[in-house]
C-alpha cells in the first residue's frame, strides 16, 4: 500500500479537509496521481539539447500544493496549473532539519520517493 494513502490530518486551525468549489493559489492536493516519463531529469535535458527522445511512462500518487495564481485561476487566463511537490518535514530527520534551517543543506526528492 502507498504510504500516501493513509493521511494524517494537521492540527492547524486553518487547515480543513473538504470539497473546494473552486482551486485557489496554495490549495493542497494530496494524493494526487501523476503520470511522468520513468526518467524524466535526463528526457528534459535530451530535450534542452534538441535530441530525439523515447520514454516508459510511470505513475505514482504524489502531495501537491497550488502554486498558480488564483486571479489567473478563477478568470480562465491560463490553460496549465503549476504545481508544487509536497514533503513533510516529519519525514526528515533532525540533523536534516538544523542543516537545512543553517542553510547548509538543501532537500531535494524524487518523483518516486515523494
């Protein structure tokens, strides 16, 4: 089973589960599918070098969060959504945290880790 699958529901006062009639910057997503090619770093450098390039496709339920502006949103102005992956700090350690806090150290996950 996904370790996605089974969340846990933050206890901050503005955060509430539910149906949002519309999606806003900063909406979280979770467990939202996505389909990418199986290798996607090295395509997209073939491709910023103009090579031909062939890929499996891969999916996996990943924790996103909006980051499109919720004016271009709500009037139809764009045809994409940006979107952000999402990682909880809980996951990190607590050398991670300090290091990353100093600035020393930077996180980074990949698609299928996330």
């Amino acid at each position: 089973m996904n370790e996605l699958a089974t969340l846990e529901k933050p206890q901050y006062p503005w955060y509430q589960l539910g149906q949002l009639p519309t999606l806003e910057q900063g909406d979280f997503i979770p467990i939202c599918p996505v389909i990418l090619p199986e290798n996607h770093y090295e395509i997209l450098s073939s491709l910023s070098q103009g090579k031909a390039v062939e890929a499996q496709m891969v999916g996996n339920y990943v924790d996103l969060i909006i980051m499109s502006q919720s004016c271009d949103l709500e009037n139809n102005k764009i045809n994409q959504i940006l979107l952000c992956g999402y990682y909880s700090a809980l996951k990190l350690s607590k050398n991670d945290l300090s290091e990353i806090k100093k600035r020393k150290k930077t996180f980074t996950s990949s698609f299928g880790e996330m």
